[in-house]
C-alpha cells in the first residue's frame, strides 16, 4: 500500500512538471515572437504604425492615451521583476522550498511564465508618440529589418544552445523531482562547489544576447525603449558576477566544445556541472 501510494505521488509529481515545462516552452515560444518577431515584421510590411514622427516630444508626453498606455507598461513591468525577484529571495525561497519540496523549482519557473503571459498579452504599444529611432529611407528601410532578423536568429540560436549547456532540466525543475522520486536528493548537491556558486549568482546565462535582441531594432518606440531599459538593467544589478565565476564558465564551455568536436571513439570521461556525484 505504501509502495503503492509513492508511485502515485511519484506519478502526479512528474506529470506536473511535465505539464509545466510545456506551458514554460510555449511561453518562450510566445517571448520570441514579443520581442523579435512582432517589432522586426511590421517594420518591414508597414501594417502597424509603432509611432507618429510628425507628433512634437512635448506634446505626445502630454497626450492622455500616450500616459496611460505607459503606466499599464510600468504596471506589467514592476509585476514581472517583482515575482521574479520576491521568488528567488532567500527567505522567501527557504519557505517555499519547505513547502513545495521538490516542485520549488517548477514553481518558480510557472510564475515565470504565467507573468510573462500577462506582460506580452496586456502590453500597450505607444503609438502616439515618435521613435527614438527608424530606418525608413531606402534601401535600409528592407536590409536593416533583415539584417535585424538575422541577428536576432542567431542571438535566440546562442540563447537556446547556452541553456541547453547549463542544464535546462535543473534550471526548469525537472531534475528536482527526478531525483526526488528515485530518492537522491537534490540535484544542486551534487554539483561542484564551483557551479553551485556560480548558478547562485547567475541563472540566466544569456545577458548580452538578450540585451542585443532589446536594442537592435528597425524603429525604437518608445514602450520599447521602456522595456528594453527595464530589463537592461535588471539583468545588470541581478547577476553580480566576478573571476572566479567568469574562469568557471570558460572552463565549462571548453569541456562542452571538446566533447561535441571530439570523435566518439576517443572521448572519454568528460566532468560536467553535476562533478560531484556519488554512486548511491
């Protein structure tokens, strides 16, 4: 009865961080085409006017409609850096970890997501405002755009390939309950004491390639400049990095590469982020 009764929990553990990597995975999805997609597209077929050059800077800060779709911004903003900085806490991710156990993670990363969903769903483009910025004289008004897109896809390529190298599974929880249903514990463990202070410093590994996918853009409106300066800078104070952590990930990135580029028949052992793992 008991073996019976774990199995099911086990059971309901797993299909519940399963279910959250999907809607996680979609919200990504959905992030992209936000950011990129969304600016990038309608600059080059003209369907949406993302601002009004020929409207003055004084007048468009005193335009109600220009303020109010502002303040719904900052609003979904300071909601997003809010549960994203609440959450990882110390005090508040000690008691949530004595709560959740091993869906702490999956739990973090869901509230993720779910705030995300509300930012891109309820965002205000400011319309009534100027650009910062727009290439609109041709020919770069067609080959900026593309070239835009081009580097916006390989930056998303790195972003993807990085989060794969820094152990997706334990960044989005599915480690965590892995581990917890074959009884091992928890993941973070079995790290080396290098990773562990490095993942406790810097979670995102994707600061310059996200910030290039902010900044580099067709037309900079001016709900644009906000998010893209919100994020700049949370992303600056949220990840205090130093030697130690910098020599980490270049020595990390180098047993990666070597382990992609090497023939099979010559590979051997090759040590990973989980360096400190004992047989149990």
């Amino acid at each position: 009865m008991e073996m019976a009764s774990v199995t099911v929990r086990g059971c309901a553990l797993c299909t519940v961080t399963l279910l959250n990597f999907g809607f996680v995975f979609i919200s990504g999805a959905d992030f992209i085409r936000f950011l990129s997609f969304r600016a990038i597209y309608h600059n080059i077929t003209g369907d949406t006017i993302l601002c009004q050059d020929s409207i003055p800077w004084s007048e468009a800060l005193r335009d109600s409609s220009v303020l109010k779709s502002l303040g719904v911004d900052v609003t979904l903003l300071a909601l997003f850096t809010l549960q994203h900085s609440l959450l990882a806490w110390p005090p508040v991710k000690q008691a949530c970890q004595s709560i959740l156990g091993s869906l702490n993670r999956t739990t973090y990363c869901f509230t993720t997501a779910l705030t995300l969903q509300i930012l891109m769903h309820s965002w205000q483009p400011v319309t009534g405002a100027p650009c910062l910025w727009s290439v609109r004289q041709a020919p770069w008004s067609v080959w900026f755009p593309l070239l835009c897109f081009t580097v916006h896809f390989f930056c998303w390529a790195i972003i993807c390939t990085i989060l794969m190298m820094f152990d997706y599974p334990e960044l989005l929880g599915i480690k965590q309950v892995y581990y917890q249903c074959l009884g091992l514990g928890d993941p973070l463990s079995y790290k080396s004491s290098q990773a562990q202070r490095f993942l406790s410093h810097f979670r995102h590994p994707v600061c310059l390639e996200l910030g290039v996918v902010l900044w580099l853009l067709p037309a900079l409106s001016l709900d644009r400049l906000l998010l893209a300066l919100t994020l700049s800078v949370y992303l600056a104070l949220a990840h205090p990095l130093d030697k130690q952590d910098l020599a980490f990930v270049c020595d990390h990135l180098s047993r990666k590469v070597q382990l992609f580029t090497e023939p099979y028949w010559v590979k051997g052992p090759t040590p990973s982020l989980d360096s400190n793992h004992k047989d149990k």
